[in-house]
C-alpha cells in the first residue's frame, strides 16, 4: 500500500511537470496544465488516481491551502495599507456585493426559489487566491493592479463569510424557524473571523520570536512549517476560519519581521511539489459527468457571478479613485473559486435540504470552470495591464 502510494505521488508530480510545459507551449500558466493533467489522470478519463485516493489526498489539499494563505498574508505590508488607505478593504466589499446581488437577483428573476437564490448568491461572494497567486509567482508579476490584487485577495475571504453569515440569517428568519437566534447567527462568522485573526496573529509573533534563535534555512523551513500548520490546525479546532488564520500569520510577521524576505524565498523553495499535487488532485476531483446536472440555474450562476465580480471591482475602482487599469483589469482575475466556497456547500445544504444536491453539483461544476478559465483570465488581464511580460 505504502509503494503504491509512493509511485502514485511520483506520477502526479511527473504529469504536472509535462503538462505545465504542454501548457506553456501553449502560452498557458503552469495552474491550468496541472488541472488538465488532473482531470485526464482523475476518474473521468484514465482512472489512474481514483476518487477513493483523491480523497485520501485531503491532507495535502489543506496543507497547500495553508501555505498559499500563508503566502497571501506575506503580502499585506502596513506600509502600502498606509499609502492606498482603505481602498482595498472598500473594493473587496464592492465586487464581493456585485456577486452577491447579481447571482441572487437573476436567480429571482428567473424564478428559482427565493432561499436557494440567497445560499447561492451568498457563496458567489467567496474568491480563491490560488490559481492567481501561482499566475502572479509564475510570471514575477509586479504594478499597482498585482498589489490591490493581492490586498483584495487577502481581504475577500472575510468579506465573504461576513456576507454568507447574513445570508444564513434572513434563510433562517424565512423558515420561521423557532430554534433560530438571530444574534448568534450574526456573530457566527464575526466570532470565525476574529478568533483566526487573534490565532494568526499570536502565532505571527512567537515565530519571529523562534526565528531569532535559529538562522540557519534548514531550521527556519522546519519552523515555518511547523507555525504554518498548527496553527491551520488550532484554528479548524477552534471553529474559526484556517485560511484567515494563516493569512494573519502572514499578515503579522511581515509587519513585525524585518528578514521576511528570506522567509518567503524558503517557503516558496518548499512549496511547488506541495502545490503540483494539489492542483493535479483538485482536477482529478471533477466528474465530467457532472457537467449535464448544471442546468440552466447552474449556468446562470457561472456567468452573473462573473459580472458581478467585474462590476463591483469596477465600481469600487472608481468609488476609490484607483487608476484605469484597476478599475478595468481587476475583476477578470478574481474569477477562480474553491477553498472557502467549497466549504460553504455543506452549511448551505443544511439550510435548504432539499436544495443540498443541487448546491453541490452547481458549486463544484463551476469550480472546476472557473479553475481552467480563471488562471488564463488572470494572465491575460496583468498582461494587458503592463505588469506581466510574457517569456
């Protein structure tokens, strides 16, 4: 068992590798050959690794989900929220509401149930930093739109589950149900949000104060790892939100550290076989079958969550004054979705039970489309912006 395991890792690494150069040829990021090489490896096509071992695979998916946060953190440096203000926390909240409001209102519109509509709009809210962080590494992208980006980014999670919360809310005062408190519905997500940000930040601190008794690089990986995945770990424990929590690790130690540098160069020496895996898992995941149970609910969802992504970051661009790449090239690069909104499928199906099904097939079917569109989209739009130059 063990060997099998070994060599199916082996493969999954090799097939990343040749597909990601496959893709290049293709002017495609690397993210988008690891998904194809996923999706022809993974049960809809070859069945070499099969769905029993991509969920066996869980631990890495969170592992590389930790360490991406934990990089989004890295980049949320005081100095730049001091010269920009709250402009990225205000254009978060405005493309976050543009999907919420467009999903939700054309759902309505179209007459699907009013509480599915809301649990759908609520999760269109959620971005995934992953496939655009690895275009962002990938291409050394650099300018004022890869830097709101990376603000945004770090920002929509919170803003997202803020959002899901309410959402859960007005679901719950529309069943009438007699077991609903509204107050500890609302405090919900605020108590997820600000036990990550606490976790994240204590641990932000004692690893510069770890890191001032160890210099060498083999120690320091040991420790970022070992910072990193605790506290992904105390955080689920705690119910808060792990993808915060590692965020605000991030967020603290480059604000506190003054040889964050290095730390990030060690880590990002550490991660890409993590990440290779993870990408090839995530395709693997996806049942092409899948596809025919979208329906027209599902296709509506793909496309008004991204108008709604494109308006609200537009509307929010010129709310803050930001430079017309900004306002123009933001909202096609928020476009992939997993992680957080993955994690919302499971509360919203216990909310409207008997929409539960659909919530599923609808979020993992759109995932997987905006996991293949979204990396392209992204590298497309830095381009256009003058911020990515293309070897």
């Amino acid at each position: 068992m063990e060997s099998k395991i070994i060599i199916e890792t082996a493969v999954m690494i090799f097939s990343a590798l040749l597909f990601g150069r496959i893709g290049k040829h293709f002017k495609l990021p690397n993210v988008t050959g690891y998904l194809v090489a996923g999706l022809l490896l993974g049960p809809s096509f070859f069945n070499l690794i099969p769905m029993d071992m991509v969920n066996g695979y869980s631990v890495i998916s969170d592992i590389a989900l930790a360490f991406i946060a934990f990089s989004v953190g890295c980049e949320f440096d005081l100095k730049y929220y001091r010269q920009v203000g709250a402009s990225p926390i205000l254009i978060a909240i405005s493309e976050a509401c543009g999907a919420i409001i467009l999903v939700t209102g054309t759902l309505i519109v179209l007459k699907v149930d009013v509480k599915l509509s809301i649990m759908l709009g609520a999760i269109a809210a959620a971005t995934a930093p992953a496939q655009t962080i690895m275009v962002i590494n990938q291409y050394k992208a650099k300018g004022p739109l890869t830097s709101m980006l990376l603000s945004v980014v770090a920002i929509d999670d919170a803003v997202a589950l803020i959002g899901f919360g309410l959402a859960t809310t007005i679901v719950k005062m529309m069943g009438n149900s007699e077991n609903t408190n509204i107050v500890i519905s609302v405090l919900s997500p605020v108590y997820e949000i600000v036990i990550s940000f606490l976790l994240g930040g204590l641990a932000g601190v004692l690893m510069k104060l770890v890191f001032g008794r160890f210099k060498k690089p083999s120690n320091r990986i040991c420790i970022i790892i070992a910072f990193v995945l605790s506290t992904y770990w105390v955080s689920d424990l705690l119910h808060g939100s792990p993808l915060l929590a590692c965020m605000a690790l991030g967020a603290v130690l480059t604000n506190i550290f003054d040889e964050i540098e290095k730390i990030v160069a060690i880590s990002e020496a550490f991660t890409p076989p993590i990440y290779m895996i993870f990408f090839v898992i995530s395709g693997a995941g996806f049942e092409v079958s899948a596809l025919k149970g979208i329906g027209l609910i599902g296709i509506t969802y793909v496309i008004a969550r991204v108008l709604g992504k494109m308006f609200g970051a537009w509307f929010g661009g010129k709310m803050t004054k930001q430079e017309e790449k900004i306002c123009k090239y933001l909202g096609p690069t928020l476009m992939p979705q997993a992680g957080v909104a993955l994690g919302l499928i499971v509360a919203a199906g216990s909310l409207v039970p008997e929409y539960a099904p659909q919530i599923r097939v609808i979020i993992l079917c759109s995932t997987f489309i905006y996991s293949i569109i979204g990396p392209v989209a992204a590298k497309a739009a830095l381009q256009k912006s003058g911020e990515l130059v293309v070897k």
